[in-house]
C-alpha cells in the first residue's frame, strides 16, 4: 500500500509540474500569436425560431496554429484571463468585429447585430468603454449594432461590483446590448438581473441538450423564457442540434436560436454567403 500511495503522490507532482510547463508554453505562444496577428474570428447565425431568418451574428476566436494540435478556446481563453493577456485579445476581437460589420454593411441585412464574448478583467480594464467607442467610431458602426456576451461567473458580485455596473451602464447608455450567457448555470443570476442593464438571456446548452425528455429541464427552459418575457428581456437558446429541440424550443416561444442544426461557426466568407441569401433550413 505504501508503495503506490508513494507512486501517487510521484504521478501527481510530475503531472502537475507538465501542467505547469504546458500553461507556460502557451501563454508565450498567446503572446507571440498576438504580436503576429494569428487569430480569426469564426461566426455562427443566431435564428429566427419562426422565420428562420438570421438576426445576429456571434463571433468566436479561433487560433489556427499550422500542423501544430489546435488548442481551443475553452482551454486559451481561461490562460489568457489569468495572465491578463485577454486585454489585449478582447480588443482585437471587438475590432475585427465592428471592422467586419463594416465590410457587410452594404451587402447583407441592416439590422444584423454582432456578438462579440467579454471577460470581466476587460471590463474593469483602464480606458474599456473608451476604447469601444473608439473602434464603434474608427469603423462608422452604430453601437446599437454590437452586443457583448458576458458569462454569470464575470457578472457576481466582487468588491469592484460598483465598477462593473457603472461600466455596463455606460456601454448600456451608449446602445450596446448586454447579454448574460450561459445563463442558469451560474449562481447569483437573479439578484444581478436586477441590478444590472441586461438586454438578453442565453440559455446554456447544458439545458438543452436532452430536451423534451429530460422534464426538470424542460420545466428551467420554460421558466428561464417566462423570466424572460416579464422582464423584458429577449431568449436566446444555445447549442441547439436538432429539430426536436427546434420544435421544443418554438413551442416554448424561445424567440432566437443558436446551434450546430442550423449552422456551426463558419469563416467571414461563409457566413457571408449564409447572411446573403439569409434562408436556413
Ligand atoms: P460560448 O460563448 O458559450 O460559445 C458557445 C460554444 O459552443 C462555442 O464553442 C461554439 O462553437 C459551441 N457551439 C455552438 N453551437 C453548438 C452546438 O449546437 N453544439 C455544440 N456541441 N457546440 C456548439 P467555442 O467556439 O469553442 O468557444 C468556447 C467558449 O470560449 C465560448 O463559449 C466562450 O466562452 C469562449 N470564447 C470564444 N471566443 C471568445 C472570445 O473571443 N473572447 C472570449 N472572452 N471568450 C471567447
Ligand atoms: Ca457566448
Ligand atoms: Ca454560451
Ligand atoms: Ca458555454
């Protein structure tokens, strides 16, 4: 017993300190990418439960890194937090963003709108709100145009919550449409919905994913849409994948609708070609 209790605590330090190297490695390599300009933006429609038309845009990071194994953002995003680095990667995103939607401004639809994912350590970042303006202004785009994603977790409350408030209050006063994503799977949502400006809800695809089974989900989703609509919110459901969700999800007058059924995150061309002739099946 002692022995492989000892072999344990050798696997476990060893693992750890491959962690550690692995987490070091690619922060240099983020920082590297960054100064290279390597990374893209894919999107992916958000749709019409009704019409199946396209209503906005969700733009999602991607680091195309050659023959290297990819490393996606679920693993980069959360380094780049810790180190600060997301700083200087939200403000590209948000550029290549509105930069985007001005490059569709004369082909495709007025009203589409652009989501672009935010972090918390951007929005208390120096000079965040100034910044957007900025990039809103440099590209001549409405900033009733841009919509920021921002996850539960980012939106508890800490002892800065003061600035986090005044900052979405800014962006909120300017036009910007203030999104709670993955919503339901944080934990101090309620409160925070009254206190905050918020404009949608998107529920987390966690919800989703076994519907009209699964009844405890069923009955969340059903709630999460009646918060909703008293509170004057727009819904939006994620990572939806099939028609039986769709039906779900329509039935339950989920107005918009994200997921791999009606298409996953394509490149800038594609989803042009999607946004032109704007039908989904
Ligand atoms: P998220 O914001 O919740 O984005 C949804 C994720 O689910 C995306 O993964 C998307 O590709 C994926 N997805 C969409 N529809 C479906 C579906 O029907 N089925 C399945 N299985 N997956 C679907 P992705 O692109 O790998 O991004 C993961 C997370 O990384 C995002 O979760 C977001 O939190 C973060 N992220 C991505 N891009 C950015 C960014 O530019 N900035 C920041 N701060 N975070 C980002
Ligand atoms: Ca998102
Ligand atoms: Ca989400
Ligand atoms: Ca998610």
């Amino acid at each position: 017993a002692k022995k492989s209790e000892q072999d344990n605590v050798y696997f476990y330090s060893s693992e750890l300190t491959e962690n550690t190297i692995k987490r070091w490695s690619v922060e240099n390599q983020l920082r590297e990418s960054l100064e290279n300009n390597d990374f893209i933006l894919l999107y992916q429609p958000k749709v019409c439960s009704k019409t199946h038309s396209i209503v906005g845009v969700e733009a999602l990071i991607r680091w195309p890194r050659g023959n290297e194994t990819p490393i996606y953002p679920s693993e980069f995003i959360p380094i780049a937090e810790e180190t600060g680095l997301i700083i200087a990667l939200g403000k590209w995103v948000i550029e290549q963003a509105i930069e985007q939607l001005s490059l569709w401004k004369d082909s495709v639809c007025q009203e589409l709108s652009i989501a672009v994912n935010v972090s918390s350590r951007q929005l208390y970042s120096e000079g965040f709100t100034e910044f957007v303006i900025g990039a809103l202004e440099k590209f001549n785009i409405p900033a009733c145009k841009l919509e920021m994603e921002i996850t539960e977790e980012h939106l508890a409350p800490t002892n800065q919550e003061k600035t986090i408030k005044e900052t979405l209050q800014t962006l909120t006063d300017i036009g910007i449409k203030i999104s709670i994503d993955d919503f339901g799977t944080g934990y101090s949502s309620l409160s925070q919905l009254k206190i905050l400006p918020i404009s949608v809800l998107k529920i987390d695809k966690s919800f989703i994913d076994n519907i009209p089974d699964n009844k405890q989900n069923v009955a969340i989703i059903k709630s999460i849409i009646s918060l909703a609509k008293n509170l004057n919110l727009k819904v939006v459901a994620e990572g939806v994948e099939t028609i039986e969700q769709l039906i779900c999800l329509r039935e339950y007058d989920c107005e918009i609708i994200q997921g791999y059924y009606f298409s996953k995150p394509v490149s800038d061309c594609e989803i042009k070609e999607l946004l032109i002739s704007n039908s989904l099946s």
